[in-house]
C-alpha cells in the first residue's frame, strides 16, 4: 500500500539552508505528498525562499526563537497522511532518504522510524554500534545517531534533524509538545518516550541518510555554557512530563546529578601538568567548576518548572482554534 507522508522543516534565520533543504527534498525517489516549512524567523527571508517552491507550504511561528517544537506542531496538527517526516534545515537528505524511512513501517508495531546523520568526521560510522538511541537506566541518553551497523535496529530515541512518525500514533498521543525553550534539547526524545511508553517500536535505519551541516546558531554555539544550562534544564522536564515523578529513571537521575557535577568540577585537574604550568591548571579548575555550576543551574530551574510545565505548543493550537 502506498503511503502518504507530510515533511515538515522547522527553521529560524536560515534561509540559505531552507534553499539546500528543499532542493534535496525535490530529488527523492519518493516524492512526499506535501512539504511544509514552518518559519520562526523575525524576518521574511526565509518566505521569499520558499516561494522559489511553489510545491511548498509556508507556514508561521510567531514565538521566535527557541520554539522548535511548536514549530513541529504547527506543521503537523492538521496532518492527515500517514507518516509524518521531520528534517531540521540544516539537513540534506540523499535522494532515497524517504523511500528508506517509509519501508520501515511495514510492520504495524513501528510508531516512529529515523535515520542516519552524517557529520562528516572521519570513523563516525563506527562510534556507539551498541549505543545508538539508547535510553539508559539512569535516565541518560546516547546519541550516536551518525553510526553505521549495517542494517535496521531498534532503538529508545531519534535525531530531530532526520526522524517520522505514524500519523496515527502521534495524534493517539496529543500530539507534539513543547516544554522545551531556549536551546530546544529534548524536544524530539519527548515524542519518542511517550511513542515507546505506548508499545510502540522505535526504528532506526541507517541507511536512511542525511547529511547534517550544523548551522550556525542564531544565540550562542553548540555545547556552550547555554546550550549546558537548557541541556539540563530540558532534561528534567523530558523524565517529569513523560514519566512522571516516580519513576525510576527520573529518581536514579537525580540521584546521579550530584555525582556528575562534581566529576565536571574536578575535570579541569587533567589540564594541570608541568608541561601546562600552574596557571593553565588554574583556568582548567575554573572551567570545570563554570561547567558544572551551568548544569546545577540548568537542573535546579528544571526542577521548579517541572512543577507546573507549559507546553507553548498547545497554547498555539488553543489560539489559532
């Protein structure tokens, strides 16, 4: 049977990406039934480039910046095919990327399926095999979505940047939500936890791939003292609003902050030799301890927020209803 599927592109002042993106988007083996670019962007940029693509919908976040989830939902939440495929904007997907994607729904237990991101670091394809979307008993993440093991697996979690979902299952959910601003970590693990806490299977395959370019962030970089912050902040609320208080995972977690912020306090200790001399051990130390505070911090505030969590993307929907 053939299957319908929606694209979504989630973006923000990256109108040059958007351009690429669609561009591949256009060379697939299988075409999507629709392609929606949802633009968060203060500017219209980006919109004049998507009019270059008459076969695309253009669609607005008015939040700004920080709202990728709400952007996902906005694209999604009058979706009647299928599947619905997620891409971030900086992502360019090979010709059989979605073809790939959808003959892993073939059985009727798969709610969710993603694919590879290549990085273009040498080795990638060889990193965390045995890793790949993992949801650790101590409610830790892995990431190692640029593995390579040669054939289909399952997995606990997907990459943003290249992952879909059944149509039918999301909406079985609620559909997307967004209890994470700021640096946006989390917001895809969400729908994942709660697709895989349903019965569903999570499918990654790796040869279902995209080539993911890393553009530049419009606040901060990546892996900076921010995107620590709401790392740890987002994380929080991904364990309370998916699992609940109770849960084991969420209780080791917290069990284990104290431990780990304390390993990334000593960490610049490595750095202190006799080669480095005294004062690049120093800023080592004082690296450390700002790391690790960035994480208390981030964990402290997603503890209050968990309290009462607020989801903008149903806010959206209840506006525009």
């Amino acid at each position: 049977m053939d299957r319908t599927v929606v694209v979504v592109v989630a973006t923000y002042r990256r109108p040059e990406y958007v351009r690429t993106c669609l561009e591949h988007l256009r060379q697939q083996t299988v075409s999507p039934t629709r392609i929606v670019v949802v633009d968060a962007s203060p500017d219209d940029e980006t919109r004049t480039v998507v009019r270059e693509f008459p076969e695309v919908e253009y669609r607005r976040n008015d939040i700004g910046l920080g709202a990728t989830a709400t952007s996902r939902a906005i694209g999604t939440h009058d979706a009647t095919e299928d599947i619905v495929a997620f891409i971030d904007d900086d992502a360019f997907a090979e010709p059989e990327w979605l073809e790939r994607l959808i003959a892993a729904y073939r059985p009727d237990d798969v709610g969710a399926v993603g694919g590879r991101a290549r990085n273009g670091r040498e080795g990638e394809e060889n990193e965390g095999l045995d890793r790949i979307g993992r949801f650790l008993r101590n409610g830790r993440l892995t990431g190692n979505f640029a593995a390579d093991p040669g054939h289909a697996i399952d997995a606990d979690h997907l990459l943003g940047a290249n992952m879909s979902v059944r149509n039918s299952v999301l909406r079985s959910l609620g559909g997307i939500r967004d209890f994470y601003p700021g640096t946006c970590l989390r917001e895809e693990t969400d729908i994942a936890l709660r697709i895989r806490k349903a019965g569903y299977r999570i499918v990654y395959v790796p040869d279902a791939v995209v080539l993911h370019v890393a553009g530049d962030y419009s606040k901060g970089t990546r892996f900076d003292l921010r995107y620590r912050f709401y790392g740890a902040r987002n994380h929080i609320l991904l364990l309370r609003t998916t699992l609940g208080w109770g849960d084991p995972h969420l209780v080791r977690y917290l069990g284990s902050v104290g431990g780990s912020t304390a390993r990334v306090a000593v960490s610049g200790l490595t750095t202190w030799s006799s080669k480095s001399g005294p004062a690049a051990g120093l800023r080592g130390v004082a690296g450390g301890v700002i790391r690790a505070g960035a994480d208390l911090a981030g964990t402290v505030v997603g503890l209050v927020a968990a309290i009462a969590p607020r989801d903008r993307a149903r806010d959206v929907h209840r506006a525009t209803s």
